[in-house]
C-alpha cells in the first residue's frame, strides 16, 4: 500500500515540477555569458525563446549563433556571411 501510496504523490506531483522552465535571461546577461566564451557580439535579433547572435569567435571568424534565450545555451554555430 505504502509503493501505491509514493506512486500516487509522485505521479501527482510530476506536472508540476515539468511546468517550471528556467525563467528567460535578461539580453545584458546572454551577452555577457556568450562574451565570457569568448565571443564578440556584434549584433543580436531576438525572436521569441531563442536569438540569432552575429559575432566574432576565438578564432577572429564572423559566425551566427543561434542561443536559446532561457539558458544562454549555444545550440548551433555557423558561419556568418
């Protein structure tokens, strides 16, 4: 009875712990995160739960990043024509 019990709170409480997301950064804070990597940010477009970052890497090459704007997560680089 006590494993259906445990089960039940913790079927109960999933929902909720899935509904809470990390909560978006402030754009002053993703720059800053992205230029502690080492990058040079030269221009950002945000759209929606991610942006588009024109900057210069380690290497001194222009790329576009694309960072998911919750995290400050880099989840794709490319480079920047």
């Amino acid at each position: 009875m006590k494993t259906f019990t445990l089960a039940t709170v913790a079927l109960l409480l999933a929902p909720a712990a899935f509904a809470q997301t990390a909560a978006p950064q402030s754009l002053s804070a993703l720059i800053a995160g992205l230029e502690a990597k080492g990058y040079k940010v030269l221009d950002v477009d945000l759209e929606g739960s991610w942006m588009e970052v024109d900057a210069i890497n380690t290497d001194g090459r222009p790329v576009e990043l694309i960072v998911d704007a919750r995290t400050g997560e880099i989840t794709h680089e490319g480079v920047d024509d």
